[in-house]
C-alpha cells in the first residue's frame, strides 16, 4: 500500500480552507482599503484641517492596534467563525453611516468602530495562513494572502478618489461594506481549521515524534517578546512611509492623473512583490532581503520628498519613480517579517506572533498617517516625507540581525 505522506503537496492556493480565506481576505480588505484616501477627504470637506483628517486614518490604526492583543484570546474562547464573523460585521456596517454626517467627530467614532473589526481581521488571517499550510510551504502562503490583500488594494485605492469626484461619496462609502460579503466564508474557514486541528492532535498514536512544549515562566515570554520586536519594528518603518503615503497621496500631488497612477503604481508593486517574494524566502530564506528593501524604500522617498517640493507642479515622473520604489519595499517587508515572525514560535504561538505583527503594521501606518499629517500642515509634505526616510532608514540595522527558528 502506497505512502500519500510522501506526495508533493498541492499548491499553496488549492489546500484546504486556502480559497474560503482569500475570498473572506479579499472582501474585507477591499472595504477598508477604499476608505484610506476618502475618509480624510470627506472629514475636510467637513472643515477639518491636514491634521485633523489626519486623525481619521490614525484613530482607526491605533484603534485597531488596542483591539489586536486580545483577539488570540478571542478565538480560543469564541473559535474562528464567531470571532471573523464579528469582526467583518464591524468592519462593513459603520461605512454606510457616514453619510450621516462630514464632521470629524462622527468620521472619528465611525473609524473607532472600523478599527475593532479590523484589528480582528488581520490577527485572525494571518493567524489562519499560517495554520492552513505546512512551515515549508508559509512562504508561499503567505504571498498569496498577501496578494489577496493587494489585489483590492490594486484596483480601489487609486479608483477611490476618482469615483468620489465623479459619482460621489456615497458610492465609496457602498464599497466600505464589501466586508459584509465575506461572513458566509467564516463557518466554513473554522470548521475546515477544526479537522486540520483534530487530525494533528492524533499524529503522536501514528508514529510522529511529539514536539516539547515551550519553555514557560517570565523569561520565556521576555525572550519572545524581545525576538517579535524586531519584525515588528522594521515592518512599522516601511508601514509609517506606505500609510502616510497612501492617506496624503491626494493632497500630496497637484494632479489628480499623477495621484491615481501613483497609487496604482504603489498598490500594484506591493502585491506583485509580497506575492513573488513569498516563493524565493521559502528557497533562500528571509533574512538576505531585508536590508535591499530598506534602501530601497528609503531611496523611493527621498524620490518623492523631492517631487512634491512645489506643491503647485508635482513632479510627476520623479513622483511615480518613488512611490513604486516604496510600494516594492512595503510588500516585500510584510512578507518577510510575518515569515520571520512565525518562524520564531511554535505553531500553538502563531497566534501572538500575528498579534505582535499586525500590531507592528498598524501602528507604524497610524502613526506615518498621524505624523505626516501634522507635520504637513506645520511645514509641508516635502519635509514631513524626508522625516519618514529617515525613520525608515533608522531600521536599517535590524536587517542585519537574525533571530531564531522554531521546530513545528
């Protein structure tokens, strides 16, 4: 009798449970990512300032950045398709009450309540890639959940702002509930994760070696702590650029062309390269593309702090040079350091490691949009994005380091 153990495993988009998951991602995305560049439009339309739209996308960050430690806790009290459930709810109601009103005080709340659902969202995803694919094979995984993730990106952030000046704001606010169309994938996700949890549990009575817990006590969560740190850090680098990038893009540029095809520009890089990067770190490793995608990222916005200096004449060329170069660099890095993140913990960790990730991710996109946005409206956005390659470049020894790899 022949050894299916042996077989080559199917690729990475047909394991069970992979299509529910880039549906369900795919949707969700796509209903946050349309409002990135139109929350703040329709807060200044309502009088707020630079700064205050500013705030739009930073409440719902660190919004989501307070939700996301609890979320691991979450999912092994609630199970996944509650949890998902809920968070997709959170995420796609809110932007149909919008309209209600342009004042910031109402965008602020809806992006509260926003940021909840998505903090649930992203923990739980890229908790779920990684438990629906063997370590060898995370690389790849974790490309085409990111590809599910930029596709969205690709086709509504540069079309968002176009479609609010033809159509209207109500329109991109319809998009915000796409979201809504992805909870009938959560069941099937979780029970899907449920069989693949059973199955393992019995591979200890059919000969596998059992794997050693980890090591408990307070050191042991220091060391992981001081371990997810790093990941974290050179994520929120290259995060603080893309948000801030993607939040004032619009009001960056005197043409709106030049913003709609740099934004595709930037979308598109991102996805093409979390995509293919997925594939060589599962060859080659993590590590030796770190510090080439922070140059670069830096290099991409020294390109667009110099196109951006007269704010009546963007530079266009130099503009679109720059945010590829940053959008090659953003998707490249969240690849990389979510492999490198799962890498450092057993499988029973992947949920805090994707905490820790998400929370790195966010908080540096909070913060670029937060950041950018106030120093933009002191100075303006020439010298605020040189502030943001510096920053970025502050990472650039964490690239060097290594960290360690876990044993399933």
């Amino acid at each position: 009798m022949t050894q299916p153990s042996l077989a080559t495993p199917p690729p990475v988009w047909r394991a069970p449970g992979m299509p529910a998951l880039l549906v369900l991602t795919a949707a969700g995305f796509g209903g946050f990512v349309v409002l990135i560049p139109v929350a703040p439009l329709w807060a200044i339309q309502g009088g707020a300032t630079e700064a205050g739209s500013g705030w739009v996308n930073g409440i719902l960050l660190l919004v989501t950045v307070m939700t996301q430690p609890f979320v691991p806790r979450l999912l092994a009290r609630l199970g996944t398709g509650r949890v998902l459930a809920a968070g997709l709810a959170l995420l796609g109601v809110p932007p149909l009450l919008l309209l209600v009103s342009d004042q910031l005080a109402w965008i602020l709340a809806i992006s509260a309540v926003r940021g909840v659902g998505f903090g649930i969202l992203t923990v739980t995803g890229s908790t779920v890639v990684a438990n629906l694919v063997d370590r060898t094979q995370h690389g790849a995984a974790v490309g085409i959940y990111g590809a599910s993730i930029a596709i969205p990106q690709i086709l509504l952030v540069p079309a968002a702002t176009l479609l609010a000046d033809a159509v209207g704001f109500w329109a991109v606010f319809a998009l915000g509930a796409l979201p809504l169309l992805g909870i009938s994938s959560a069941p099937r996700l979780a029970r899907i994760l449920r069989e693949q949890a059973a199955e393992r549990e019995l591979l200890p009575a059919t000969g596998a070696t059992p794997i050693a817990p980890p090591p408990g006590g307070k050191s042991a969560r220091w060391m992981l702590a001081v371990t997810l740190l790093r990941p974290m850090m050179l994520l929120s680098g290259v995060t603080l650029a893309g948000g801030a990038l993607i939040t004032f893009a619009p009001q960056m540029s005197s043409s709106a062309a030049a913003t709609a095809g740099s934004l595709a520009l930037l979308t598109l890089s991102a996805a093409v390269t979390r995509w293919a990067i997925g594939g060589l770190s599962d060859r080659f490793g993590a590590n030796r593309f770190l510090w080439p995608l922070v140059i670069i990222a830096v290099a991409g916005l020294l390109a667009i702090a110099a196109a951006v200096q007269n704010p009546a004449a963007t530079g266009i060329l130099l503009f679109l040079v720059g945010m590829t170069l940053v959008g090659i660099a953003y998707g490249g890095l969240q690849n990389l350091t979510l492999l490198i993140s799962l890498a450092a913990v057993p499988r029973k960790q992947y949920g805090t490691a994707s905490a820790v990730w998400n929370i790195g991710f966010d908080l540096g996109t909070a913060l670029g949009s937060v950041l950018i946005g106030t120093l933009a409206t002191a100075f303006a956005f020439s010298p605020a994005i040189l502030v943001a390659a510096a920053i970025t470049l502050l990472t650039l020894p964490l690239a060097f380091l290594r960290g360690p790899k876990v044993a399933e």
